[in-house]
C-alpha cells in the first residue's frame, strides 16, 4: 500500500456522518481564538460534495442579513465536532450551485418528512407510553368536575338574555 493512503487512513473519522446533499444542517466547528477554545455552529443547506476517501468536503450555504455565506469543510478535520441533520429536503441534482442566484422563495426546497418504521424497540416502547396515560387519565376527572360548573353558569348567562329580552 502507498504511504501516503496508509497516513490518510489514519486520520480519518471512525464514523463519518450521513447526510446528503440538499439537507439542512448544523456544523459544530472548534474555533481557537488566542488562547481560548470554542465551539461554533453554522448551520444551512448541503449543496454539494466533493472529493473521496479522506479528502470528501462538503459545502454548506445560508443567507445572512441578505447576503449568502458559503463555507467549505473537510469531513474528516479533527476541527469539525459534530455534523446534525436537522431536515432532509428532495433533491433532483448533485450540486446545488443554482441556489445562489435565487432568492426568498424561489430558494426552497421540498422537505420530506420521515416516516417512523415499526420495530421491536418501538413495540417495546408502546407499553410505557401507556403506562403513562393513566396518569393523565387522574387529571382528566379534575377536569370534568370544572366542566359542569362552565356549562351551568353558561347556560345561566343565557336564561340572563332570555330575561332581558
């Protein structure tokens, strides 16, 4: 093997994370400024990915104040923290290059909406979201007891008009 591959392959990410073009994201970035360290956060839209191996980058673009912000980042820099997909959106295209010359609402883009599939952990999961219903069923009866009160003194303000007229 190439020296170079095998010292790329060291430095990339264990698990790279997912996400496509046309979604929106939130880039955690690690910011040295003097002798501090921060985490700062850029979130916008995929509209592109390039590259292979341990040279992918990816682009992400918003707008701000008017003015569109485009920043490019390697995915495997020891600099990015953390990558979260916020929405997904449909995409017909690898490059997302003509949203920068649109605007408002010609920039959008369709969002999908994701469907939760059905498995044993969520089965698993159902009992105790009916454990919980119980305990809002106690609160309901203290409810109810209100509820004839407003239906009374509603039906008291109607024998009121009745009178007057």
């Amino acid at each position: 093997m190439n020296i170079v591959a095998e010292i790329e392959n060291e430095n990339m990410k264990e698990k790279a994370p997912k996400f496509k073009i046309g979604d929106l994201i939130d880039v955690h970035v690690k910011t040295i400024e003097g002798e501090k360290e921060r985490i700062q956060i850029f979130n916008g839209t995929v509209i592109s990915k390039k590259g292979s191996g341990n040279r992918v980058t990816f682009t992400v673009r918003r707008v701000v104040q008017g003015e569109g912000v485009e920043r490019v980042f390697p995915l495997h820099s020891p600099n990015i923290v953390e990558i979260v997909v916020k929405k997904s959106h449909k995409v017909r295209r690898a490059k997302l290059y003509y949203l920068r010359d649109r605007k408002g609402k010609s920039a959008r883009l369709k969002e999908i909406r994701r469907r939760v599939k059905k498995t044993d952990k969520t089965e698993k999961a159902a009992p105790v979201v009916a454990a919980e219903k119980p305990v809002e069923a106690t609160e309901a009866p203290a409810e109810t007891a209100t509820a004839p009160k407003a239906k009374a003194s509603a039906k008291a303000k109607v024998e009121k008009k009745d009178e007057k007229s």
